[in-house]
C-alpha cells in the first residue's frame, strides 16, 4: 500500500490545457463517423433525380450532410472552441488529490470524484482517465508529480 498523500496543485484552464483534454481523451474519427453524412448525401443526391419542381428539400438535405462532415472533420475545434466560450475558461483551479479523491475547485465549478466511485484509471501520453460514475475525467501529468501519479494509479 502506498503512503498518504495530500498534493495540492493550481493550473489555469487555458486553450492548451482544453486541447490536451480532448486529445487525450475523446475517440479518434473513425469511417463509421462519416456514414451519417454519407446517408444524408445519398438521400439528397437521389432526391434531386426524383424532385422535379421543388429543389429546396433535396438541397436542405445534401447541406445537412455538408454541415455532417464538416462537424466530424473539426470536432476537436468545436469542443475546444466551446470550452473557451464558457465561463471556466482562463480561470485557476486547484486540484486535490488525497486518501478520500480528487477534488477541483473554482470559481464556478466544485467536483469531487470519490476512489470508490472510480470504476478504472486508464494511463494516456500525456496524462490520466479517470472513468466513474459520473463519466470520465482526464488528468494531466503536467499538473502532477511522479510520486501522485503513482498513487493514483495504485487506486
């Protein structure tokens, strides 16, 4: 068993920071991302050959599989972008990690994520999933030190 720990750390969530995240964090595109878009684009090709008065339907459709790719191709820019829109954005956090969890702490968020509520903690690159209950949360290792990474993983 591993010595208590009680680290302390402040970061500030900044672009880098959220980019990171979603690095690490959210499933690579895959084909099966794109077959959305491929449906509407068939439906609204075919519906131009079959329409013959009325070409806004089969237009709306093939610019919704327009906007469908373009969604999955900079979905990372998307989420990033939004994260910086929000009111957390270039704000300090205090992360804690002790016997009972992790804790951050804001101006505008306060989470806590129990060890007995962890269900796995899967090693990244750059950083540590957290997956709970709750849904998942990442950890950078720039935040955390060798020592608290290993007591985090012994969880």
């Amino acid at each position: 068993m591993t010595e208590p720990i009680n680290y302390a750390v402040t970061y500030k969530l900044d672009k880098a920071h959220f980019k990171e995240c979603y690095e690490q964090s959210a499933p690579s595109v895959q084909n099966k991302d794109y077959r959305k878009a491929a449906i509407f684009g068939v439906i609204g090709v075919g519906l131009f050959f079959v329409e013959a008065e009325h070409y806004f339907i089969p237009f709306f459709i093939f610019c919704l599989a327009v906007v469908e790719i373009l969604s999955v191709k900079y979905r990372e820019t998307w989420w990033v972008w939004r994260q910086l829109l929000s009111k957390a954005a270039n704000d300090s956090v205090e992360l804690t990690l002790n016997e009972e969890g992790v804790f951050s702490e804001s101006k505008h968020i306060n989470t806590q994520i129990l060890w007995n509520d962890v269900n796995s903690i899967e090693p990244t690159f750059k950083g540590l999933l957290l997956r709970h209950k709750g849904g998942i949360n990442y950890l950078s290792n720039s935040h955390l030190d060798k020592k608290t990474i290993e007591f985090v993983l012994s969880h």
